[in-house]
C-alpha cells in the first residue's frame, strides 16, 4: 500500500511540476510580446522601457 501512495504523489508532484514549467514558459512569451511591442511602438524621443 505504502509503494502504491509514493508512486501516486510522485505523479502528483510531477504533474504539478510539468504544469508549473509549461505556465512559466507562457507567461515568459507573454512578458516578450510586451517587451517587443513596446520597443517597436515606443513615443520618438522617449525610453522604450519604464524602469
């Protein structure tokens, strides 16, 4: 029985990994489509970024 539960949080902590990694990516492309839009839209004579 012990195997059977180490086996299923195993997969449980994989899964959540996997999802975590794959959200961290989209959001990662996100913050890139931003940062490309504002540096080709960006107010002539002013900074692209705000920081």
């Amino acid at each position: 029985m012990v195997p059977l539960l180490l086996v299923l949080l195993l997969i449980l902590v994989l899964f959540g990994t996997g999802f975590a990694v794959e959200a961290l990516w989209y959001i990662a492309l996100a913050v890139l489509v931003l940062w490309v839009l504002g540096f080709l839209f960006h107010g002539s004579g002013s900074r692209w970024y705000r920081w």
